[in-house]
C-alpha cells in the first residue's frame, strides 16, 4: 500500500521591504512556526482530489488542468499541478488533503504556504528533487499565471528557506538569500504580529496598480527596473513627470536602503534601531506608497505612543497585520493600548500574538 506523504510549509512575515521584490530590490522576511500542512496519498491516476480542513466538499484537478478550470482555494493547488507539468516534470494523480494553519486573507502569505507545500508532495510523490528557487518560481508561476495574482516571489522564497531565529535577506536581482540573526528574545526584545482582521486584498486593482506605477517610473527613468536608479538615490528621480509615480518611486528606494539598515543593525543586535526602522519605512507605505489604511495607521501609531521599540504594516497593503518590537516585559503593555484604541474606534478586535523566526519548508516524519 502506498504511504502518505506529508509536507508542510509555512506563512511569512515580512519584516521590512514592501513591494520592493517585483522591484528587482530587497526584502527581509521571517518564516512564521504557523504552517499548512498537507498528506499526500499518491494511486497513479490522472487526477488530484484535494480537500481543506477550510473548506467543504472535494476538488477534482485533472493533470492537464489549464488556467481558468479550477477556481477558489483549489486553484492554488491546480496552479501547482499545471505548474510543474508545464516545467516538463512528472505529476501522478492522488488524493491531498489540507490543513491550514496559517491565517487567510491577514497578509501572512497563507496562499504561498499552501503552494510550497503542495508543491513539496507532489515532487516527493515522484522522487523529484527541485532547488529552493525553483520551486519557488513555480510556485510563484501558479499564483501568478493560474490563479491571476501578480505577487512577487518573496513569499515563496520565506517560505521555503525560512530557518529558526534567522531572517532572510533576499536580493531579487538574482534571487539570493541570505540568512540574517534574528533573535530578539535574546536581547530582550518581543515581536508582536498584530492581526487586524480587516481583510488583506492584494490580489485585487490597488496591488496591481502600485505595480503599474513602479513599471511606469522605470520607464520614464529609461531604465528595466528601479534597482538599476538605486545607487543614483532620490535625485534619480527628477525625470519623474508624474508625482504619484514618483512618490511611488520614491518609496521603493527608500524602502531598499532601509532593507540594508535593519540587517547591519540586526548584526549588531541593536533592536532600538530597527524599531526606529520600521516606524519609518510604515511611513513611507502610508505617505508614498499609500497602501496603509486609517485603521492600520491607528494600530501602529498607538504601539508606538504606548512605548513599542517601532511598529510597521506587513504585507502587500490595504488590510491584514502590523508588526511591532517591544521590550519583552512592556509588551502586554501595548497590547492592552492597542486593544483599547481598536475598541473606541468601533473597529473589529484585534488578535496580538508574539511570534518569531520559524523554520522553512520541508516533510514532515509520519511520526510528528
């Protein structure tokens, strides 16, 4: 009898770097401990049947799905399935259950952690061994060219190369990462993922006009991305004639050297300094590239006034998660003004968790 396969990856958090990825530019995520699993139970046939612990009922992929023939959650997995088919690689049909547990639609890459660990199965079932980055680019490709989210590959890389108390410094210019110390536990530090559950929609006409304006600054700066104008810095962008874009622009590269800023003070440990970081760069999201909301604005600023070391969104904007560094003994401090400032607004209540650096993706023993 076949034995089930089972395979996990995790959400993300991206701790500074928004946008910057489909920017040619650098990011620097977090693996979450959250993590979707899956089992995989392989019998040879032509066709994927998957189930979500989410979701009612069954889905029906067959191995020669096509963009636009399975819609909603499915999709992510039939995205896979195309994906790696289109790849030239070698996909056997089978029964796949899910079971998420990272949040969905909070910004959290819920939809990368499903892809990755689809995707882990399915090469498993097969014996096929696939690189970190290429599984990533196909991941990315499903999400992108089955589902229609124009995302870029920062998910998927945290994804699957996340590792415990580190962050990783990817550079997508070549798609490298580099793993950074992240362990503020150690010095004393709490991160807090702040979920607003006002949902997270980026898929939708904001992310992809953000996009849209970045290609149109590059452009007009005669240039493939704005990576090529990040040395020149801010006076590159003169040449800009139209000033949303420019401000668009303007965030990008402010964004990329805070990127740099944060991993030289992690090496230093110096988390007072990327507290500082982080209240800046929400700043530039919320003034440039204008992706905050008033609600998410009024969580972040009150972890700041109640004494959080700094606190910025996470994700793609317009909804889902603030993050913020406190003292590790301050932090219930901020929670309970967060909470109190989200209750007089009238808003939804928000769940405050401390969180940290968990690992990437990867099988799971029929043990655990």
């Amino acid at each position: 009898m076949t034995s089930d396969i089972r395979y996990a990856a995790p959400g993300r958090i991206n701790l500074i770097g928004e946008h910057t990825d489909y920017n040619q530019g650098f990011a620097l995520p977090i693996a979450l401990p959250d993590r979707t699993e899956v089992v995989f139970r392989p019998d040879g046939g032509d066709v994927v049947v998957v189930s979500s612990d989410r979701e009612d009922g069954e889905v029906a992929i067959a191995l020669d799905t096509a963009p636009g023939d399975v819609t909603g959650w499915a999709a992510y997995v039939a995205g896979v399935v195309w994906a790696l088919r289109g790849a030239g690689h070698r996909v056997g049909g089978g029964a796949m259950s899910v079971s998420s547990g990272v949040e969905m639609g909070s910004g959290l890459a819920s939809s990368a952690a499903l892809e990755c660990a689809a995707l882990g199965a399915l090469a498993a079932a097969t014996d096929l061994r696939i690189g970190a980055v290429e599984r990533a680019r196909l991941a990315q490709r499903a999400e992108n060219d089955y589902v229609g989210a124009p995302t870029g590959l920062m998910d998927q890389l945290a994804s699957l190369c996340g590792q415990r108390q580190h962050a990783m410094m990817i550079d997508f210019l070549d798609a490298s990462v580099r793993p950074v110390p992240f362990d503020p536990a150690a010095s004393g530090v709490m991160l807090l993922l702040i979920n607003s559950h006002a949902p997270h929609r980026h898929a939708g006409g904001e992310y992809a006009s953000r996009r849209a304006s970045c290609e149109r600054a590059a452009a007009a700066l005669g240039v493939g991305s704005l990576r090529e104008v990040q040395d020149r810095g801010e006076a590159a962008l003169g040449a800009i004639s139209d000033p949303v874009d420019a401000r668009r622009a303007r965030h990008i590269l402010t964004e990329n050297r805070r990127v740099a800023d944060v991993v030289t003070a992690l090496e230093h440990a110096d988390f007072a300094e990327v507290g500082h970081i982080f209240t800046a760069s929400h700043a530039s999201m919320r003034d440039d590239f204008e992706i905050t909301t008033d609600h998410i604005d009024l969580i972040a600023d009150t972890c700041v006034r109640a004494g959080a070391l700094g606190a910025r969104m996470t994700g793609g904007g317009f909804g889902g998660c603030v993050i913020a560094l406190t003292h590790a003994d301050g932090w219930p401090d901020v929670a309970d003004a967060v909470r109190r400032a989200v209750g007089d607004a009238g808003l939804h209540p928000p769940t405050i968790t401390p969180t940290e650096a968990g690992a990437g993706a990867g099988a799971v023993s029929q043990q655990a």
